[in-house]
C-alpha cells in the first residue's frame, strides 16, 4: 500500500461485468492513450480481438490474470508486462479467473484508420478518427458475413 491508501490512481469508473477502470485523458493531437483497469473475480470485460492500426501494452499491477492468446491461454504475473502487435500476433483477451482482484495498466499508440476484427463473433469494425462523409469520426461495423463470396 502506498502512502495515498492503496487506490493513488482515484475513483474508478464501473464498465460493468466486474471491471472498473480510469483513462488518460489525451489531446486530439495524440496517438498515445492508458488507463488502468481493476478486473473482479470472474471477470471478462471484452471479447478476444486484434488490431490492425493499433499496437496495444499490457501491464500486471496486481492480482494473476489470464491471458488468451492465438497460442492458447496463460496466466500472467504481477510485474509481467505484455506487448500486443498488430495484426494476428497481437490477438488478445484478457480473463480474471483468480478468486482476487487483478489491476492492469494498457497503454496503446492508436493509428487511424484502425480495423478491429473479433474472430470468435465474426465482427469486424473500422474506425477512424478523422471525419466521414457525415462530418463525425468514422465507425462502422459489419455484422457475422453470411458467406464467403463477398
């Protein structure tokens, strides 16, 4: 515990399934963003997923959680830090199967455009953040294809 109690990063906001986190804020000029993220027992905040413009870091504070990689599952240990590269190599989701609370910090440096594809729903979405013909931010996500003709 340090000297400001055992929370120094402050209140953190409730994202519901079991996690609660805290996010930098960032300038419109930067790539660059962090937040830390505190992970209840049982808690899997966001399905397995890759980046194609985004290279994302991972950081164990505290607790073992587990990591779900393209080469199977593993559990991290606090201090572990983890890089997550674009593209297939980088696909990730992380898990607290541990019957303690686990913090991590993910720090990732943001390319735009970027492609997130979510293999186990068949999702893809692509986002930027410069303008689309409707003036906003560019989101779009396409739904499980029906087939592989296109």
């Amino acid at each position: 515990m340090s000297e400001y109690g055992d929370n120094i990063w402050g209140e953190l906001e409730d994202f519901g399934d079991g996690a609660s986190g805290k996010r930098l804020v960032r300038s419109p000029e930067s790539h660059l963003v962090a937040a830390v993220w505190e992970l209840q027992a049982g808690a899997a905040p966001g399905p397995y997923h890759l980046h194609h413009g985004t290279d994302e870091y991972l950081l164990v504070l505290r607790g073992t959680p587990t990591l779900r990689t393209p080469d199977g599952e593993r559990e991290l240990a606090e201090g572990e830090a983890v890089q997550f590269p674009r593209g297939l190599a980088g696909a990730h989701q992380l898990i607290n199967r541990s019957d303690g609370v686990v913090r991590v910090v993910i720090a990732a440096y943001h390319g735009t455009p970027d492609v997130i594809e979510y293999p186990d729903d068949d999702v893809l979405i692509v986002g930027g953040r410069t303008p689309g013909q409707d003036g906003e931010p560019l989101f779009r996500r396409f739904p499980p294809s029906t087939s592989n003709d296109g």
